[in-house]
C-alpha cells in the first residue's frame, strides 16, 4: 500500500516478480552462468548505489527477503508470480510455478501464481497444462519465447501447434497471457525481437488478453503499434520504469508515447524482482511528473488517476481482483513476516 | 653514428607507418553502424582493440551480453571485415568477438568469409538481408524525424520544407546560421540514409530527387507533418532508449570505464524543447490525429 501525502491509499498489485535459483549449485552450464550474469547487469546498471545487492544474494534471495522486499519495506500488496524455467540451463529450473506455489501456499492473500507452457512439447505439454490449471488454477501463463530446447532456440506464437495452447488456455479460463519476447528466436537471419507473432495471436484470440513484458523493449515503437490497433494487447512496464532513476528522461519519453499510443488503461506496474525492488521504484513512480514540455508536445498527462490504475486497477480487472474485499483480509493477516518455515 | 643511424631510420619509418595503420582502421570503423542502435560500433564501445602487423589487422570486439542478437553480431563483423579489406594495404584480417553465445560461430564464419546462411546452416533459413533493410527503413525514419523537428523548431515552414530537392536542402544546411553547426550534421547523416527509400537513382541524380518522402515513396503533406513526425518518433525514442541500455549493460559488464571518453554526448531528449530554439515550430497534432501515419 502506498500512502500519498494527502493520505490516499493506492493498493499496488506487481504484475511481475519472481522467485529464482541463480547459485552455482543449480547451474548445468556456462548460459546458466550467462543468463544470472546479464540479469545482474540489469540489476546493477539501472538500480539505485544503496539498493544494489551482493552477486550471491542475487544468485539466490529467499523466500524471506522476497517477502520482505516487496510487502514490507516495499509497498506491493500483491504480486504475479511469473516463472521462468530454462530448464536447459538448471538442475531445478531457475524460477517453476512449483517453486512460487510453495511461496503463495505461506502467503495465500499476498500471491498470484501463474503458469507456463511451451508449445514445443506437443500433447504432453497440453496434459501438462491441465495439470497446472487443477493444482494451482492458475488465471496467467508466462511464456518466454527465447526459451531453448535441445537443439531448438526458441519459438513464435505464430508457430503450427501454438493455436492449440490458447485453444486450451480458453477451454481453462486461463485468460492473461504474459509474454516476454527474448533474442536468439529461430531462424537466426530474422528479427528475434519481432513482435508480430504477438499480433497475429491477439487478433485470433480475442478472450484472451496479452500482456506484452517490457513493453516489447527493445522492439517498443512496433509494440506501440500492434498495441493501438488490438483491443486485448497490454504493455507490462518492467525494465522500462527502472530508467525512472538512471535516465529519467528517456523514461518520460516513453511513458508518454505508451500513454499517448496504448493508454492508461492497459499499462501494468511490474518490478521483475529479484532484478529491481519495489521500494524505490514506487517511491520515484509516485513523485515523478511528466516534464510540461512533454506533456504540452504529446498531450498526454501522467495523473494520481493514471498512475492508480497503471500501480493496481488495471491488472485488478485482468485478475478479478475485488480491491476493496482483498485490502479487508490483508489488514486480518497483517503481521510481521513469519517465513523461514 | 651515422651507420646507426641509417639502420635506425627505417625502424621509425615502420613503426610510425604501423601508428598510422591503426588510425586508419579506428576511423574505418567509425563508420560501421550497429544497425538496430544507428550508432557507430567504436562510439559505442564495442570495438576493444586493433592491432597492425604489417599488413594483417587484427580487431577486437565485445556486446553487451551473451544474448545479443546473433544476426545483428554477424553484421557487424562483417561490415567491419568489409571496411578494412577495402584499404589497399591489408593482407589479412582477423575479427574476434568475445563472450558471446555464438562467438565461435561468427568468428570461423567471418574468418572464412562465409555468408550469413553458411555460417549458421541449419539455424537460418536466409540471409539477413531482410532484417537489414529492416533497420535501414528505422534508420531512415528517426534521421528525417530529427531533422525535420529541427529544422520546423528552427522557424522554417512545413510548406516549404516538404518541397526542397536534395540540393536545396543541402543549400538551407550551408547557409544555416545555427551556432555549432548542427543542422549540416543532421543533413549529412540524413543523406547517408535518404535513398533507403523510394527511387533507385544514380548518385549523379540524387540532386534533384524530392528531400522529403515517406517510406512508401510518397511527398509529405504539410498539413498533417505534425501527426506523421508524431508517428517516426516512437522510432527515435525506442532507439535511443536501446542505446542507453545496451551502453549501460556494457558498462557492467566490462566497467564504467568501457565506453569511450569521446564518445558524442547523445541527447535523448530532442522532443523536450530546451532553451535556446526558437518558438513556433512546436507541433502538438491533437490526440485523435494518431491515425494519421497508416
């Protein structure tokens, strides 16, 4: 819960967090190693001197200080686990729907597990996904386009056998599809980071929504587009808001082309923890303006009002998150973190 | 002495030759553009060493991760193998990328001077042409989009402006009074990049073709070149935020210290009018005008 100096309380749900092994121990290989090692670029290129983390926290943070990170001294009320698996590069995978689940059943008000499916795995993979809709009825997929797979580098939602995912995904009620668009898709000699797959499917499925991670970064301009013209395409703004700090005014620049291009209504808050804590990035979200000479030039106005729905209401409605029933068993099981168990 | 001295002599002659070789392959390389970030791959520090033995150059390059597009790697290797092969002097040239998930790839491939699709085999089904052009396109739009914001924010009128030839526009940069000369600057990386698009021209002819056209080859409208340039921006800004992080990536990678002292200050904010241009060539189309650029 954010407080504003007028005492407005603004209930943040994070649309974007999760809960990875990194450590030496988990590792199968050197794109293990690279993997953790860019996530950690991130990490220290764009947080704040005092926010920045130890490599071996990094690597491994806990259930614990995951906890704390966001609901204690962050202002997360909720969070959207999204996993990251890479199987191919950890023992144990580097962030499962299993792992996070662990975490929602210590937590049941605080989390939002979502799962995942990879189309590559055929009929097994839809069995799969059965399974996860019944254990964890999960409501969202993550899928991570740049996945490998044996010999395979990654995938497109245009592929043959994809269609039958989302079929599935309906069938389920599985309506949010979170979808980050990595390098290295096959064949080599195209855009990897094309985001017209993105479009191609939101048009077939219009039940299901499609929340684009990192706004399509770095392809942001043609996400902008499919965006405008697809009623059920939303933009996730993890790695766009940590510039808030590093380069303000790049991130004013492209906050005012989301909203100018996409709208208020279908841009999400997410931190993408353990890269970036909530903290900091809300307190600088909620003091930051639009410069007038960008506001005046585009039109657009980042308002208390814009920034509630982007921090809390928007992914509240994907959700069917009943804001005001959630905030009432929060304040019941408000209590010092008890984790560690 | 002097029998010394004669046999010293040649010794500096080469060694100032070989100083001289290294500078002129860093300034051939300055010409080589990452094609997604339009800058040059030695301002953005990516370019880590040059060595000259005779007449075998030896390159050193890195990226800001491991994950970096492989196409994109690949072009740039190339281009770079291009670019020197064409100074009479080079015998041989070896180009190394490091740290980078298909550095061994790239590196035999370019050594071999194998095109794209051999290089990767099984992993590509073409050449990366597309994807170049692609970027040409992007590169294109951003060039004009800075230029014609520039030149309106510098008082000129658009009715004008979308009527000049290549020679006229070169002529408004000559006679152009702004104080450090920018306006030359963004005619000239403009031109670099004006017949990526619309009529395939003999160089000699270029002069009289129309300065200002869209991708499809099409005249500007100068009622509507607030919403058009309202649309090319968001090519600009997505590029210009790329380049911020791909910069700061590799300064975490490899160190603050990486990316090259003299590298031009780049000035994200060219929509965010500072103090200093003058008023009246601000566009702001109204909100339902966003259309406009389909």
């Amino acid at each position: 819960m954010y407080r504003t100096t007028d005492g407005e309380e603004i209930f943040v749900i994070d649309g974007h967090v999760h809960l990875w092994d990194g450590s030496k121990a988990n590792l199968k290989n050197v794109h293990g190693q690279q993997f953790i090692d860019c996530f950690y670029a991130y990490h220290s290129n764009l947080s704040p001197k005092e926010y920045l983390w130890p490599k071996e926290k990094f690597d491994k943070y806990g259930e614990e200080a995951m906890y704390n990170d966001l609901f204690v001294t962050g202002y997360d009320d909720m969070a959207i686990c999204q996993p990251t698996y890479l199987t191919d590069f950890y023992k144990n995978g580097f962030n499962t729907t299993e792992a996070n689940y662990v975490l929602k059943q210590k937590f049941p008000h605080r989390f939002i597990v979502n799962g995942a499916f990879d189309p590559r795995d055929g009929e097994a993979g839809l069995d799969r996904l059965e399974e996860l809709a019944s254990l964890y009825k999960i409501q969202g997929v993550k899928l991570y386009t740049a996945e490998w797979r044996g010999d395979s580098k990654g995938y497109k939602l245009s592929d043959p056998g994809v269609q039958r995912y989302f079929e599935r995904c309906e069938k389920l009620g599985i309506k949010n599809i979170h979808v980050h668009k990595g390098p290295t898709i096959l064949p080599l000699n195209r855009d990897a980071f094309d985001v017209a797959d993105v479009d191609d499917a939101a048009t077939s499925f219009q039940n299901l929504n499609f929340i684009v991670e990192h706004c399509g970064l770095p392809r942001l301009d043609d996400f902008c587009w499919i965006a405008t013209q697809e009623t059920n395409v939303y933009g996730g703004l993890a790695v766009v808001l940590p510039f808030i700090h590093t380069r303000p005014e790049y991130f004013a620049h492209v906050i005012s082309e989301l909203l100018f291009w996409i709208g208020e209504d279908k841009i999400l808050y997410g931190s993408d923890y353990g890269i970036w804590s909530p903290k900091w990035l809300i307190e600088k979200f909620m003091a930051f303006e639009l410069p007038e000479s960008v506001s005046k030039e585009t039109g657009v106005q980042l308002s208390l009002t814009a920034k509630k729905k982007i921090l809390g209401l928007n992914a509240a409605r994907l959700y069917g998150i009943d804001i005001e029933a959630q905030k009432a068993l929060l304040e019941d099981v408000r209590q010092p973190a008890a984790v560690g168990a | 002495m002097s029998t010394a001295r004669a046999v010293q002599a040649p010794a500096v002659v080469v060694s100032r030759s070989a100083v001289d070789r290294v500078a002129e392959v860093w300034s051939r390389l300055a010409a080589v553009d990452d094609p997604e970030l339009d800058e040059s791959v030695t301002e953005l520090g990516f370019v880590t060493a040059v060595e000259v033995d005779g007449g075998s150059v030896s390159i050193g390059f890195r990226l800001p991760t491991y994950w970096c597009a492989a196409n994109f790697a690949y072009l740039m290797a190339d281009d770079m193998r291009q670019v020197i092969a064409a100074l009479p002097w080079v015998t041989d040239i070896t180009i190394t990328l490091d740290e980078h998930m298909y550095a061994a790839e790239i590196n035999r491939g370019v050594a071999a001077g194998r095109s794209f699709q051999q290089t990767f085999g099984n992993e590509a089904n073409g050449e990366v042409e597309d994807v170049r052009r692609i970027f040409l396109v992007k590169a294109f739009q951003r060039r004009q989009e800075a230029l014609l914001s520039w030149l309106l924010a510098q008082g000129n009128e658009p009715a004008m402006l979308v009527r000049l030839n290549m020679a006229q526009l070169s002529a408004l940069a000559s006679t152009s009074t702004d104080d450090d000369g920018k306006t030359q600057r963004l005619v000239a990386r403009y031109r670099e990049r004006r017949f990526v698009v619309g009529r395939c021209i003999d160089e000699a002819e270029q002069t009289d073709e129309p300065a200002f056209i869209d991708t499809e080859g099409a005249p500007l409208n100068p009622d509507g070149l607030g919403a058009y340039l309202r649309a090319l921006r968001r090519v600009g800004v997505n590029a210009e935020f790329n380049g911020a992080l791909c910069r700061g990536l590799l300064a975490a990678r490899y160190g603050e210290s990486c990316t090259p002292a003299s590298a031009v200050e780049i000035k994200p904010v060219h929509f965010v009018r500072t103090g200093g241009s003058k008023p009246g060539g601000t566009f702001a189309p109204p909100r339902e005008t966003r259309g406009a650029a389909e």
